[in-house]
C-alpha cells in the first residue's frame, strides 16, 4: 500500500502552492470521517481511485451547478465498480451536467484517509484512497441524466471564473472555491505556454 507521509520532494512540490492564495488547499481537509492533503500531482496510481471531479470550462467561462438543496457542487464522483476513471468522469458530466467532455488534464490528487470501519462502497479502496481533480473544456449538450439513485441537478450554469468563486465561499465551500481559483490559473498558464490538455 502506498505510504501517505508526505515525502521530502512531494513536500518541495506542494510548498509551490501558495498558502496565503489557496489556505484551504494547503491545510487538512475534513469530510466527516475522512482526512485529506491536497497535493498537486498529475501521476495516478488507479488501484487508489475512488472519486473524479473536474473545473468545466466552455470557452473562458466555467461551469457551475446546483443540487436540489441550493447548494453548488463540484462535478464528479465515485467510480463504480470495475470503472475507469475517465469512462467514470464522462458519465458524471452527463448525469450532473449533460456535458460531453471535450479535454482533462489532471493537475491534483486529495490523498485521504478514512476512519470508518468499512468503505464507503466495497469496490472503494479503503482506507486510503486518492480523489483526482483536473480542468478541461466541455460541451453542454443535452439536460442532466439526474439519475434516481444519485443526487439531482436544478441548475447548470457557464459563469465568469469570479462568480463561481463567490458562490462556493458564500457557501463556506472554500476548498471548492479555491479548486476553481487554482485551475482558472493553471489554465491559463498552459494556454500562455502553448502546453496541450491531455484527454
């Protein structure tokens, strides 16, 4: 099993995320009965994925919703069993948002630790599992699946890069709000440089 102490070069590689900029993404994470560190890293050890989310980009804007409760989520989720995480990925952008996913490139994992006694589902990896978060580019093509086990959308909304950032802290959503912050930036930054997005 992998070790989740953070390593010296792990440690080198997430000291370039600035604390000040991102508090949230640099400080433990609690999700009720898991803890997770956020590390930026683009290499994935699948035997340990257990969820995919993505910052939805069309065009300059980004891509929000909204669950039947009010709040605004982060598209993605928990594979199903025996799935991919990419083939897990398109299915999320359909049942969330009725999207089609056009690239994805990677730029986080959240490595978590879980204190329940068994997994949240039994395909899951348990206790240690690993969360991907990457950026790409979608089209909105047709209305959420809402499936009827799953939660369900009342909004899907293309907003500027700030406003989608007011909506996750003005919920206390910063880890969210700073996802979304982050990715905008590194975004940009592989566009200025003229690096592609993986798909």
């Amino acid at each position: 099993m992998r070790d989740f102490i953070l390593h010296r070069e792990e440690r080198m590689r997430l000291s370039s995320l600035n604390a000040e900029q991102f508090p949230a993404l640099t400080t433990s994470i609690h999700w009720g009965l898991i803890e997770a560190e956020f590390r930026l890293n683009d290499i994935v050890d699948e035997k340990l994925v257990s969820n995919i989310s993505i910052i939805p980009f069309v065009g300059d804007q980004c891509v929000v919703f909204q669950l039947d409760n009010g709040d605004w989520e982060l598209p993605g989720g928990t594979l199903e069993a025996g799935e991919p995480y990419m083939d897990g990925l398109k299915r999320e952008l359909m049942e969330e948002l009725g999207a089609e996913m056009r690239s994805y490139q990677i730029f986080g994992q959240f490595y978590c630790t879980s204190s329940a006694l068994e997994p949240y589902r039994p395909h899951i990896p348990h206790p240690h599992f690993v969360r991907i978060i990457g950026y790409g580019d979608v089209e909105l093509v047709a209305d959420p699946l809402n499936p009827e086990d799953g939660e369900q959308v009342v909004a899907v909304e293309v907003v500027e890069i700030d406003e989608a950032i007011r909506r996750f802290q003005k919920q206390n959503r910063y880890d969210i709000a700073e996802m979304y912050q982050l990715a905008h930036m590194l975004r940009e930054e592989a566009e200025q440089s003229g690096e592609d997005q993986v798909f």
